[in-house]
C-alpha cells in the first residue's frame, strides 16, 4: 500500500479542517453586509446573544482547525490561539459593520464575538475531546 504524499496529506488537513473556517468567516461577512439587518427575534440586548452564538460556532471550528495542525494537544496554547483569532475576526467585522447603512457597530458587540470563540474553547477542550485532559 502506497503512503500519501506529505503535500497529499497537508492539502487534505487543510481542506477537511481549514476550509470549514473559511466557509464559516464567509457566512459571517455576509451578513455583516446586509444593511438593515433585524434579528428574528428581538429583545433587549438579543443581539449580543447573537454575536455570542455566531462566533461560539466559529471558535468551535476554530479548536478542531487548529487542533488538526498539532502533533501533541497544546490545549491552553491552542486556546488562545483561537481566541485572539477570534478577537481580530470580530474586531474586523465589527469594523466593516461600520461601513453598512443601517447596521451599527459597537465594543460591546466585539467582546460578545470574543467571549463566544472563549467559550467555545471551553467547550471544545471539556466535552468534545475530554479524553485529552
């Protein structure tokens, strides 16, 4: 049996772990540029649980990404990683939010993106993989 390439094996790594983030950063922008866009359902202060939830998904994808680049489970190390990833993805956003009529963009927002790449971090690293602890 013929073993795989190093290129083979680093394109398939970066397909099956990397391409679901980029995808998932693609959903986010895009709907950072509808103007005028309204929650389904609003309440005071709903869109920070938005926010919260939107990037909780991308911290998810975020872990298992980086998780798949490294031999030995770093996990603090990947954590922070991930979340300053995450602090710069949503500073970003909130940024180009600024540019789109009818959408407003605040710190509040970009610390409610943080903390839902922290909490993911959480998450992943207590569930998901509890057999690395």
């Amino acid at each position: 049996m013929a073993r795989q390439l190093p290129e083979r094996r680093f394109s398939t790594r970066l397909a099956r772990f990397w391409l679901p983030v980029l995808l998932y950063l693609g959903v986010i922008f895009t709907l950072s540029a509808q103007p005028h866009l309204r929650a389904p359902i609003e309440f005071v202060n709903s869109d920070k649980l938005y926010h919260l939830a939107e990037y909780g998904g991308l911290g998810l994808l975020l872990a298992r990404a980086l998780r798949s680049m490294s031999g030995a489970p770093r996990r603090l190390r990947l954590a922070l990683v991930a979340i300053g990833l995450g602090f710069v993805v949503g500073a970003s956003d909130e940024w180009f939010q600024s540019t789109v009529p009818g959408r407003e963009s605040t710190v509040y927002d970009a610390v409610a993106d943080t903390l839902g790449v922290a909490l993911a971090q959480w998450l992943y690293w207590r569930r998901v993989r509890p057999a690395e602890r």
